[in-house]
C-alpha cells in the first residue's frame, strides 16, 4: 500500500454503511497520509510470527487533541510496570450478508451491529505461552504445547474467553489505565496475531434451532 492508496479517519466507530447521522459519529477526522515507514526489520515471508509486523504512518499536521471528544493515544511511561488488565479495542471484518442469512438469519436485525467498534477487558499474561487449559473440558492439559512468540510480544486472553479475534483486528490497540491520571488510557501494545480460536461456531444446528458459540484459551498477540 503506498501513501496515496488510503486516509487515515480518526473518530470511526461504525465502519459500515450507516451515515454519520444516524451512528452519532460527529468527530470524524480525516488524515492525509504523507508517507508509510515499515519496520526494517520486517520480514513479508515470515509475516507476523516473525515479529517486527509494524509501519508508521506520517500524516499532515493536523492537530486532533483538542476536541474533548477525540483525543491523541499516549505512548506508556518507560517506567511503567506491566499492568494486569486492559481493555482491547478494535473491529473485526463483518461476515458477508448474503452468508449471515443463510447460516444465522435471527443475527440479521443485528447485522450493523457487526461494524461497531467493540471493547473487550483483558487479562494481560505475565508470559506469552500456549494455553495450558482444554477449552471444551476446562481441566489442565495433559500433553501442553510450547510454540513459539516473537521477542518483545505482550499476550493477553479476553476475561470471560469469548472473544475470538479474526482479520480486521490486527492493530487494534491495547490500552491500561495510565497511573499519572485515572481518566486516561495509554497504548500499552499492537494486537498482531492470534494461534487460533479453540471453539467457534455459528449457524443451524438443526433445522429449528441456530446455534452461536465461542470459547478461546488461547492468547492474543500483541
């Protein structure tokens, strides 16, 4: 992707067709990219189990931390301690519409719910390391895996393991509450890549009944 291929919106929260009248999306912000830095150290044949999956991206001098409604993500303290909780913010890709009213027509009356942004609480681990627990007994492994997580990576799973985060995700911010001020959130890391979603299913489970399921064990990566 290069610099003219995009704009950078601040202030998006409904990323479907929705109008901003109706999603009360009132802070919008439009960025124009000037150029998009990638990680040198980045690997495109590896992807993000290499690590190093993150660009920057330079944009106009448009200032958007005034508006009491927008406000610009800090960085976190470089003597920050590592927090045990935090919120994940972010979109994932709807499932097409013509697929949801074949597999899971009840959800339709909900579909633009689909776009919204969402949060999840997670709990951050102390160390990134595949799940040591059956997602369909919730008893400890028997024969536990040790796969491999980039240098510097932070994992985190959703509190209540529902959350089952697919493509669109990637970048999503994880936030902490910053210790200086109560009120704000800092940007601890960048949602990168998941190792799989243990239980995911939505759809007929028989011919009277639509079943919607998840239960994930395993961290998210970022």
């Amino acid at each position: 992707m290069l610099a003219r291929d995009a704009d950078i919106l601040c202030g998006e929260w409904q990323t479907g067709a929705t109008p901003r009248e109706v999603s009360g999306e009132l802070y919008n912000v439009r960025l124009h990219i000037l150029q998009i830095l990638k990680h040198p150290g980045f690997d495109a044949s590896q992807g993000p189990i290499g690590g190093n999956d993150i660009a920057v991206f330079k944009t106009a001098d448009i200032v958007v931390g005034n508006s009491e409604m927008l406000k610009a993500a800090c960085f976190p303290p470089p003597s920050t301690e590592r927090a045990a909780f935090g919120v994940h913010s972010g979109w994932a890709n709807a499932p097409k519409i013509h697929w949801l009213e074949k597999n899971g027509p009840a959800l339709m009356e909900s579909y633009s719910d689909f776009f919204k942004q969402w949060h999840y609480r997670m709990e951050i681990q102390g160390k990134c390391q595949d799940s040591r627990v059956s997602p369909v007994l919730l008893k400890p492994l028997v024969y536990e895996s040790e796969s491999y997580y980039p240098p510097g990576t932070i994992c985190a799973k959703d509190i209540f393991r529902k959350a089952c985060f697919s493509t669109g995700e990637s970048g999503s911010p994880l936030m902490v509450q910053s210790n200086h001020s109560k009120k704000r959130l800092h940007v601890e890391a960048l949602q990168s890549f998941v190792k799989g979603c243990d239980i995911f299913f939505l759809g007929r489970v028989i011919s009277t009944f639509q079943g919607f399921n998840v239960h994930n064990e395993s961290p998210s990566i970022y």
